[in-house]
C-alpha cells in the first residue's frame, strides 16, 4: 500500500517566486532500531486477527507520527492480511453438519441465518431475543454461540490474519531504501513534468568503461531508440530535445522531458506508476559499483543513463493546489533501492505496474494492424510501415537548444521514406508543443499527418504546410494510401525505368508471366498502373498481326498476365482437347481437379492462384465455368454453332459426349536462349 505525498516528511521552501520542495529520505542507519521494532511486531501478531494489531502503538516506535505511518505502510511490501480459509476453519472446529446443509462460506451462512430469522420471527429479530435465536441456529448446525459468530464475520477485515509474503523478514535497510523508492515516487505521481540533462560524451565514455572489452558498444542513437521505445511501452508521453553538436555530429547535451498526469490527462494514480516506472529504468536508482549504469535486458540495451551522465534531474510537482520544484540530485539516487538488492532477494517483489501496448493509442495500433493486413494482401501499394523509425534531429540554429522529432511511424517504398504523425487531442498546451515542433519541419517534404476530423481547427495553422488525412473513427489505412498517392507521386518515373527489352525477352523465354510478377518487371503497384505500363510493352507497333514475326506477339490481360500470343494458343486447345478425353472416358470435369490439370500439364502455370486459372479459363469461348453451389463447381464444354454441348457438369457423373469439336492444335515451340537451339526439343506431351 503506497503513500500520498502528504503523509511525506517535507520541506518548502521559496527563491523568488519559485517554491521549491524537499523530501525526508531515510539516510543509511537513520531510525534502524525503531524500524527492526516495527518488524518485530509484524513478526509477533503472524496468524493474528487484524482486529489484534494497535496502529496506534505501531506508530509509536516512530517519533514523527507521519514517518511512523509510511513506514508500516512500506512493511506491506512484506506481510499482507488475508482471510481465513473456510475450509481449513471447518476442519478446526470438526464440524461436518455444514457441509451437509450444502453450506460453504460466510455468504452461505448469513443467508441461512437470514432465512431462520424470517420463518421463526416474521423478518425480525428483537435485541433481547437475539441470544435465543443464535442459540437455536447454532443447535441446528452443531455450533457453539461463539464458533457462529466467528463464522459468520469470517470474512470481515478485522479477522483478517496476519501473514508473511517473502521467506524471510526484511530488515532495516530494505525497509528504508524502499520507504526513500516510495516517497521518491509519490511525488512523480504528482507531477506535471520531470526533466533530465544527459551529458552525451560522458554516457558514451561510461558505456565504454561499462563494456569489459567487448568490441560493440551502443551508441547514444540506440540508446535514444531504446527510451523511446519503453516510454512508448510503458505508456509515458515525452519530448526530446538536444543541445549543441560535437565534432562529431552527435549532440553534446540530451534534454529529455517526461510529462505527467497533471499534464496529459489528470489521472494521477496510474499515469503516475508509469511515469515512477520510467524513470526508475532511466535512472537507475542509484546502483552502486556500475560505472555506467549499463544493464542488460536480454540482448537490448536498457537505457539507465546512471548519475555521472546526469547533468540535471528536476521535477515540477503539485499539491495543494500548488506547484513546487523538486529537485533529483545524485545524493538522492543514492538513498534509492540498488539493482543489487533485488537480486539478492532482499528487496520485496513489488506487483509491476501494468504496461499499456507498444503504441500510443488504439487509432495507431488499430492503423498498423489494418495497413498489415493490407500488405499480406498485396495492397499496400508496396509501402512498408516502420515502428518506432529513427529519431529526427531538427535544423540547429545559433546555438539555441532545438528539439528531435519522434514520429509515429515511417513509410518505406524503393528509395522513398515518408514519416507519419497521427495527431491527436490530448491537452491544450500538448497540441502547442507539437504544433511548434511541426513547424520547425516546415519545408521537409517526408512528412505526413494524421488528423481527427474534430481537431481539424485546432491543428488548422498546419494545413498549408505538410499533406493532412483526416479521419473520424478508427484511421483509415487506404486513406492514408490515397494520400500518399497524392503526394508521392512517382508513376511517370516509374515508367521510363522500365527495361522494355528485358521485359519481353522474359516473356519469350517462359512464354508466360502472371500478373503478380509483372508488377514487380514493370515497376507497378495498383492494377491502373499495370494496365498503362504493359502498353509499354505490347504496344508501340511490336504486336501488328501483319508483321513477320507473329510468334513473338506479346499480349496481355488483366488478371492473367504477359504472354505470347503462341503460347495462349496453344495453351487454349491442348486445353480443350485434354477435356474432350476426359468426357468420352466418362470423367468428371469439377473445376479443383481441371485447375490441377492446368498446373500438372503446364509448369508455367503451377505458381498460378486459382483465381488467376479461372480468369484464363474465361477467355476461351469452348468452355464455362457452372457452380451449383459456393462449394461446387465444375466446367462445361460449349461446340460452336455446328456442334452439340457436351454435358458433363456434376462430380462424379458419367454422361458419354455426343459430339466434341476437335481441332488441330496449332504448333507451339517455346523459344530458348541461343545456345539451346540445337539441342532436341521435348515434344508436348499433350499433343
């Protein structure tokens, strides 16, 4: 059970017009002898009733009433009251006639008395009959007086016992370095802002000594990465801004600035757990004997900048309706609980504060996870979204601290990198500072917004200056993709790189190229590019029918792809023979086991979905696709006007053809690469 920032020992103090705020911290050795008696006590009343326990003389082992009250608060990390468990009680007392009864808790056994009163005293019951009536319930379950009474409030918090969570009791120092972690964090709890200064040579110097010789060494951008993905993680809203530039091009200083509840949202409690949390990875807590605070979290570096990297560390908090400025020096950090103390065991196992998803918000998770799916159907217009992209460093002007831009996500496609912002409401002054952080991007054309329709005034200053979507709900993925076809708009490029000669020596060669393929030849990625860049192809005179060269007519059709005129010919009525067979020997011609055929007998078309198969099988005049249900279908033979059909529909029928149209296949020899062409050509095996 934490504690407010009220019940902490502080002092106020004021410089001008500013109030500032000091906390007690137990210093090492301070009040150990009147903690080891508090421990003392939790340790005499185990197994006892809470009614047992005297706060009023636990508090007086403390002389300051307040301290006395936060540090058996602390205690709690340790021993925890519980209630009594039925079952093992009933065992106590050897009482069986309860179970009979089917009665199996407190609940159970005051609706019974309940009951009783009701049937034997009309809903009422007198307080100079209440004796006799206990008396009488208690008879009818083998019950003593006292023994239902006990039962009856066993689940009450007075009899409450008294337990111990860890192996061991603590002892004064634990108690005391988790009463410093305690008031340390009722104040972030409080806060509206808490402010870091990071030395940047110095982290990088104490990441090296930190390293034991190993050769890779994270440097501040991965570490900056890192923040922003656990403050993303843990749910804590941040900005980041840096000052001056080395020789190196790396910033000399790294201002880091958390926002609190005050600021975002006015939920202190839980906000404020997170915002202690961070800070908590970010600072250590004083951990002793490690020179950078370097700590391994699996194979990712944890970004605990340690106290010799922190220039400045500065709170602004409020309480009573005032604001004060805390101040977080190093003396501080290191009254702090040590990582070491919790390896040991000899820090409590505190319950973790539960995290919210990686994102920060439900309309950025619901986003990704809509342009996913988009891009598992080959929708996403060959965009790749990017989380937590690298963080912006903004233009430095003069020396003046400038700010780094985090966005939301960024947008990869060929040698095109657009970053993504969704916007959102949040509170006045968060809308100002993000406003004044696009607009040192004014001029940058890799930025893109994402706007609710119900702010659109409030962002109203940006409309002009970066490409906005706007969206009311959830935010829209193909949205997004309809502006960034706006404002990405690289088709006619796109285009004149496409390798015309290439293109269609591939399609001699295999004679066939699906559609899906030839997006990635033409350089395409929506259907209404396709259909302009094949003419790239298949036009510009190369396909005259008069031509000399007809068996090198390129063609294509949407849905199917590029191929030789030869090929589809051939294709069409080896096709429509191989079916003809099958419906004089009586076969079934259901259209799983003829796309099948289509995939056996002609490799080219073995990577075709089914989808692509069918589109084919419609071009061809001879046959059709019939479906007596979503979960049947099967083709049907058409002759042309002097032949009958041939009726072979259902699976598993055996209708004889009547007659079949029969023609002569036309011949087909699929082109090969010029040291090839001497060699025997295998014969269609279907001719």
């Amino acid at each position: 059970m934490r504690f407010s920032l009220l019940d902490v020992q502080k002092h106020v103090q004021r410089r001008g017009d500013e109030l500032r705020v000091s906390l007690h911290f137990l210093k090492p050795g301070e009040l150990r002898k009147e903690i080891e008696r508090l421990i003392a006590y939790h340790e005499s009343l185990l197994g006892q009733p809470k009614r047992n326990f005297a706060y009023d003389e636990a508090r007086t082992y403390v002389a300051d009433y307040r301290m006395g009250k936060c540090l058996i608060d602390t205690l709690s990390a340790w021993y925890s009251w519980r209630s009594p468990v039925w079952s093992e009680e009933i065992e106590r007392l050897g009482n069986t006639r309860l179970a009979e009864y089917g009665i199996a808790s407190p609940v159970q056994l005051r609706l019974a008395l309940y009951d009783f009163v009701n049937e034997r005293y009309a809903g009422f019951l007198g307080g100079q009959r209440r004796g006799e009536a206990l008396q009488a319930f208690a008879q009818n379950y083998g019950l003593a007086v006292a023994e239902l009474e006990y039962l009856l409030g066993m689940d009450s918090e007075d009899e409450a016992l008294l337990v111990r969570e860890s192996e061991a009791p603590p002892d004064a120092k634990a108690v005391a370095a988790l009463y410093n972690q305690w008031a340390f964090e009722a104040a972030l709890f409080n806060a509206s802002e808490v402010r870091l200064a990071i030395d940047c040579q110095a982290f990088l110097e104490q990441q090296k000594a930190g390293s034991n010789g190993e050769a890779a060494v994270a440097g501040l951008g991965a570490v900056i990465k890192r923040l922003c993905y656990l403050a993303r993680k843990i749910g804590v809203y941040y900005d980041l801004a840096y000052e001056g530039v080395g020789l190196d091009g790396m910033p000399t200083v790294l201002h880091l600035t958390l926002y609190g509840p005050q600021e975002m949202t006015g939920a202190a409690q839980q906000y404020g757990l997170r915002l202690a949390r961070l800070c908590r990875l970010l600072l250590g807590y004083g951990v002793r004997g490690e020179a950078g605070g370097k700590r391994q979290e699996g194979n990712r570096v944890r970004p605990s900048f340690g106290t010799a990297a922190i220039l400045r560390a500065e709170a602004t908090v409020h309480f009573l309706q005032r604001a004060y400025h805390f101040v977080m020096d190093a003396e501080l950090l290191q009254l702090l609980p040590a990582q070491e103390q919790v390896e040991k065991g000899t820090a409590p196992v505190v319950s973790k504060v539960n995290t919210v998803s990686v994102f920060d918000s439900s309309i950025e998770q619901s986003f990704a996870e809509a342009f996913a799916s988009l891009a598992r159907s080959q929708a996403a217009e060959g965009w790749q979204l990017e989380r937590e992209p690298e963080p912006l460093l903004l233009t430095l002007k003069d020396g003046v601290t400038q700010s780094i831009f985090i966005p939301d996500f960024a947008l990869t496609r060929d040698t095109h990198r657009i970053y993504m912002e969704i916007l959102g409401f949040w509170t006045p002054s968060y809308r100002e500072r993000k406003i004044q952080k696009l607009q040192q991007l004014k001029g940058r054309k890799d930025i893109l917004l994402a706007i609710p329709v119900e702010a659109r005034n409030d962002f109203a200053v940006l409309a002009d200056v970066f490409p906005i979507a706007y969206y009311e709900g959830p935010l829209s993925a193909s949205e997004m993709l309809r502006v960034l076809r706006t404002h990405v708009d690289d088709f006619a490029e796109r285009v004149k790189s496409i390798d015309v000669e290439r293109v269609r020596k591939e399609v001699l060669r295999e004679g066939f190229i699906a559609e899906r393929v030839c997006y990635g030849l033409l350089h395409c990625y929506r259907r209404s590019e396709l259909a302009i860049a094949v003419e790239q192809v298949v036009g510009n005179g190369r396909n005259d029918a008069s031509s000399e060269n007809v068996e090198n007519m390129v063609q294509f059709t949407p849905g199917v792809g590029l191929y030789l005129a030869t090929w589809m010919e051939h294709l069409h009525f080896s096709f429509v023979e191989l079916l003809v067979e099958r419906v004089q020997k009586g076969e079934s011609l259901s259209l799983p086991a003829c796309l099948d055929e289509l995939r056996t007998g002609w490799p080219e078309l073995s990577g075709c979905e089914d989808a692509t198969l069918e589109t084919l099988i419609g071009l061809w005049p001879e046959i059709q696709v019939k479906r007596a249900s979503i979960f049947e279908a099967a083709l049907e033979l058409i002759g042309d006007g002097q032949a009958e059909t041939v009726e072979v529909i259902e699976e598993g029928s055996k209708v004889s053809a009547k007659k079949a149209l029969r023609e002569r296949k036309p011949a087909y020899t699929k082109k090969r690469p010029a040291q090839e062409q001497e060699s025997p050509v295998q014969q269609d095996l279907w001719a």
